[in-house]
C-alpha cells in the first residue's frame, strides 16, 4: 500500500470553491463545526484518503461492516457564490511525517480542484468554562487578517502563543509556501469536553463570510445539556466534604 491512496468518486468542476477542514483537535470544536455545516447544507462525499499515516484499524460501522480509517472529502454545490469542499475524519496523522504528508497531499487536490481559499477549523483551549466564545484567527497574510476581522475574527498579539499544530496550523504553513490563501479560526474552548459553543462561534462567521443561512439549534441544543452536565458537576463538588486526613495534613 502507498503512503497515501485517494479514492475519487466522480470528477467534479466546482464553481470558486474554498476548502474547509474540520479534523478532531481540541474541543473537538473544529469537527463539530464542520459536520454541522456539513448536515445543514447537504454535502455528499466524492473521495476518500487512505493513509499507512494513520492509525492501523478499521471502524466498523452499526451494521457490522468494516471500513479501513480514512478522511474524507465532501462538497456543497448551489448553496451561495461559492462552492464549498469539507475535509473531516476521525483522525489525523499519527506522526510529524503523516500530518506533513497528509497536508501537502490535501493541498494538492484542493489545488486541482481551483480551491481559491482555505479555512481550517480548531479550538483554542484555555482551561475555563467561557459562556460566550471568541473567534481567534491566523492568517497567510496581513490583507487576509484585515478582511477576517471585518467578519468578527479576533487577531490577538501572544494568542495562540505555542502556535497551531497539526493540520490546522500545516495547511496554513504549506499553503503559504504554494502562494494559497489560508486563514485558522479557532473557537474558544475549555478543552475538557466537545464543545458545542466554540463549533457554533465557528459557524456564525463562516456563514457571514459565506453568505449563507445556517440553523444552528442542534449545537445550541448540545450546549445548554453541556451547561446542564457541569452544573451537575459544580453543585456535586461544592456538596462534598473534605476527608479527614485532608483537615489534619501538615506538610
């Protein structure tokens, strides 16, 4: 088997098309965000990408029936200006070499494919519940930062400060060297759990910079039984006492 093998389904020619990838990360914030679109916009899937980069396994489905780990790429056709490719799975590559290889090989189909504009999807941990997320953003270009902002994207100075890593952050780093246009949004997140509000926030500026209308009560939905769940969590804590050899312990 080759390093990386991509099973097209049907050749497609797509009308100014921007790329969105949405892989787990933190928060999951980014995947979430990306299959929400996904579903609301009724994409259907025309490749898959095999890797020796990821993990050794299959995912066996609830019938069942076996699939070996992919990627995969999905496309929205008539929903706005612009044609829309996702980029989900459930993982990405397992090494520095895999998430190298994988990100120049989506680069090149997005290439092929006339993408003119990449959005990677992510989340900004930052170890706190936060009730109402911010948009942070990274760019390949100063003009790119100023048009982003327009669309609520905060740029703040020293955030993130350990840069991006993973796919997230290389389809920005390679794209620039391939003169594409790439932008990294990252919704703010706790990164304990998925986290529903950091994909929402996510969605509500794609949408502006889109143009499209998007119904997002499935991940406000998700968000208030988040809500609900720590709460639970909260008053459990605040309810139990200490142990006695807690009260007596000197250092």
């Amino acid at each position: 088997m080759d390093r990386i093998i991509t099973v097209i389904a049907e050749e497609i020619e797509l009308k100014d098309p921007v790329l969105i990838e949405g892989l787990p990360g933190v928060g999951n914030v980014g995947k979430l965000a990306a299959e929400h679109m996904l579903e609301q916009l009724g994409g259907h899937k025309i490749a898959d990408i095999y890797s020796k980069h990821f993990p050794p396994q299959v995912i066996i489905d609830d019938d069942g029936v076996a699939e070996l780990v992919s990627n995969q790429l999905h496309v929205v056709t008539g929903k706005g200006d612009r044609d829309i490719v996702f980029l989900t799975g459930e993982y990405q590559g397992l090494t520095p070499e895999g998430q190298y290889d994988l990100s120049d090989h989506i680069l090149e189909i997005a290439n092929e494919w006339g993408v003119t504009r990449i959005f990677t999807l992510g989340g900004y941990g930052v170890g706190k519940m936060v009730e109402t997320p911010r948009v942070l953003g990274a760019a390949t270009s100063i003009e790119l930062v100023e048009e982003m902002k327009n669309h609520g994207v905060e740029f703040s100075k020293g955030e993130p400060g350990s840069g991006i890593v993973g796919a997230s952050g290389l389809l920005l780093g390679i794209g620039k060297l391939k003169c594409m246009e790439a932008v990294c949004l990252m919704g703010e997140t706790s990164g304990y759990f998925v986290d529903p509000k950091g994909a929402e926030a996510l969605v509500k500026v794609l949408s502006d910079f889109l143009g499209l209308e998007i119904d997002n009560s499935d991940l406000e939905e998700k968000a208030e039984q988040i809500d609900l769940i720590t709460s639970k969590l909260k008053e459990m804590e605040g309810s139990q006492e200490p142990k006695r050899e807690d009260l007596g312990y000197i250092g």
